[in-house]
C-alpha cells in the first residue's frame, strides 16, 4: 500500500450536483496530479498542483477545479455533474525534483445519477 | 489522439507461462516509461519503469524492454502465477510530469 490516501471511496451523487474529493500525498512529497479513470480504461490526466498552484492541465472543462493546501493534501471539485463524470477517481503524489515513481491512491469511486 | 497504444487489450495463460505486454508511442518527447499493476478497486501501483537509455531492466520476475527507434517497449513476467492476474498499463512521461497512459492489459493466469 502506498502512503496516499483518498476519500471518499465511493460516492453517489445527483446530476448537476457538485462534488469534493480529498486526497493526502505521501510524506515527503510536494507534488499532487488527479486522474479520471473510466470503466475499462486507462487513467486520464485532469491536472497537477505544486506549491499551492495549477501545474499543468488535461482535456478537461473549467468545471473540474482543484486546489492544493500547505501540507500537499489536495482536494479535486466538479460542478455541474453530468453522467459521464462517473468514474473512478485517482489521485496521484510524487516529488517534483524527481517528476516521477508517481504513487497512487486507491481512488474514489463516483458514480452519478 | 491515443499518444500511447497498447495491446493485446486481453491476455490468458497458464501459470509459469510468459506473457508478453507491448507498447508504442509517438512523441518523442516522452522520457520515463512507468508499468502500473491494478487489481479491481485499488489504484495502480507502480511495478517497473525504464528511461530511453537503457535498453533492458529487470526488477524480480518483470522485465521490460525498450526499443527507442521503434518508440516501443515491453512487459515480459516471468514464471507467471495467478496472483499476477490483474490490468496492466503502460505510461509515458514527458518534461510536464505528466503521464499519458495506454488503454491497459486484463492478464489471467491460471492455475
């Protein structure tokens, strides 16, 4: 198991509803990327957070938003809920100078109604 | 636009058996090649990576190889056992740290 840990680990939610995911990194690392992974694929990059800023974005829409605390902790936002966002969740902590061994949290599975 | 193709999509051998994961990619930009095991529920963790460098590495029974003209490499597991039985993906990352994953490898060994 790695040091990252995300909650919650599934969650149900309403069409146009939003919705707020957590995610603590490991120790020792500053540098936070959130993935989508829909059923039977690979993961998607959404973005990435260091010190505190946006590093970096995928074909994702406004409406998926982050923020990163002091700490490294990181949460990931989606408004305006739609079908389609249904998926699992991951977050991803690695050590910028190194930009890589990116480590996984176990994920989030969001499903929308 | 698929940045990393992978195949087969699945794959199902015995036990002791060598399965073998490809992947090829197009940007040449890419410079750290990461393979993510994944049971259903867990995220992925990280098994095996390898930069353009090095033409081979081994961690334990996984081996990959990389073919840096061709822009491919490779997952070899030796003497699988049911207990390797999961997803595969391969991943490719550039300068912006950020991975681009193929669409993963449902292997089954059996017993």
């Amino acid at each position: 198991e790695t040091g990252v840990t995300q909650s919650p680990t599934h969650l149900i939610k309403t069409r146009g509803q939003q919705v707020t995911l957590r995610c603590s990194s490991q120790s020792g690392h500053n540098t936070v990327s959130w993935y989508q992974q829909a059923l039977g694929q690979g993961p998607q990059f959404i973005f990435q957070y260091y010190r505190e800023e946006e590093n970096g974005r995928g074909n994702f829409p406004p409406r998926f938003s982050g923020l990163q605390f002091p700490n490294y902790s990181s949460e990931l936002n989606v408004n305006a809920l739609e079908l389609d966002d249904s998926a699992l969740y991951l977050c991803a902590s690695s050590f910028w100078d190194r930009g890589t061994e990116a480590f996984f949290g176990q994920g989030t599975r969001l499903t929308v109604v | 636009q698929q940045q990393v193709k992978q195949s087969p999509q699945s794959l199902i051998v015995q036990k002791g058996g060598i399965p073998i994961i490809n992947c090829a990619y197009e940007n040449t930009a890419f410079d750290y090649f990461p393979w993510y095991q994944q049971f259903p529920g867990k995220g992925p963790a990280l098994l095996i990576a390898i930069r353009p460098d090095v033409s081979e590495k081994k961690e334990g029974r996984f081996t990959i190889s990389f073919n840096k003209s061709a822009k491919q490499f490779s997952l070899h597991i030796m003497d699988s056992q049911p207990g390797d039985s999961a997803t595969y993906f391969c991943a490719a990352e550039g300068s912006n740290y950020k991975l681009t994953f193929g669409k993963g490898t449902l292997l089954t060994v059996n017993p």
